[in-house]
C-alpha cells in the first residue's frame, strides 16, 4: 500500500486497498489486511515493568508470548482504555504484536481513488504513521501504517524483555 515514507502509491484507478477496519473512541481506523494475522477477543493482558507507555502488556496466544500495544495511548486519543474488546494480532516492523482495540468491523475493499493524503493542517512527527484518509459510505477511515506507529526503540525494548535480556 505504500512506499518509502508512508506515502500511498498510486496505480491506477481501479486499483483497491484489501483493510481490515477497526474502531478507537469512535473513530475508524484501518490497517492492510495482509498484515492482519487474525483478530482475537480480548484476553487478560499481563503487564511488563518498564515498557514503554505504548505497550500495555503481553499475552499468551497459544503457547507465544505476544506483546500487546494500546493504539489509544500511541494515538493519543485518550479515552477508556476499558472499552478495548478485542486484539489484532499483526506484523509490526517484522514482529507479531496485538493491537488493542474497542472493536472489529470488517474488512473492506476501498477504492484508492477515495483516499487522500492527510490534511496539511494535521501536522507534526506523530502523525507519520497516517498514510491516508479513506472516504467511506458512513463517514471516514484513518489508515496505519504500523511499521511506523511504533518506534524502533520501543519495539527493541519489548523483544529484549519477552527474550529475557
């Protein structure tokens, strides 16, 4: 879906993007679906001492230990954490990881002709990790790019605490 940057690439018109959609605080968010392993309900999540503010815990998804990462506090949307039902299991910068998230919608095919580049007004180096607005039936979509909505150093920090370093 995108290229170098976290830009999308275009190819042609009739070109769609494959997304799962999922939902924070009321907004619509969607990441590639190649990158979705599976979407589970939400476990116990155990909580890691000294992980980053973005990692909420991990969990035991058959017999793996899987970090799980809370996109409300990475986004910083606020709200209640609470809410979060179930986890998208995805590959981040080459390693599974959960996203926790209050709900799954579907997973649907936009037309790359409805997305845009975020707003110019929407600024700052947090929202590197937006690669675009997609213009659906009921309202918008916010699209991801996970390999840049979590920053090496925080992934690093996980790998070394689920491998004992």
């Amino acid at each position: 879906m995108s290229g170098p940057g976290g830009e999308l690439q275009p190819r042609g018109e009739d070109w769609e993007l494959q997304v799962v959609l999922f939902e924070i605080e009321g907004v619509t968010y969607g990441v590639e679906v190649d990158r979705v392993l599976e979407v589970i309900l939400r476990p116990e999540v155990s909580r890691v001492p000294s992980a980053a503010a973005c990692v909420e815990g991990v969990i035991n998804l058959r017999g793996s230990v899987i970090p799980v990462l809370d996109l409300r506090q990475r986004l910083r949307l606020g709200g209640d954490a609470s809410r979060a039902t179930h986890i998208v299991i995805a590959l981040v910068q080459g390693t599974v990881a959960g996203l926790s998230v209050d709900g799954v919608l579907q997973v649907a095919r936009i037309p790359v002709a409805s997305v845009a580049p975020p707003p110019a007004a929407i600024t700052g180096p947090d929202v590197r990790y937006v690669e675009g607005i997609a213009k659906l039936e009921g309202g918008l979509c916010v699209l991801l790019d996970l390999d840049l909505a979590l920053r090496p150093e925080e992934l690093l920090a996980v790998r070394g605490d689920l491998d004992g370093k």
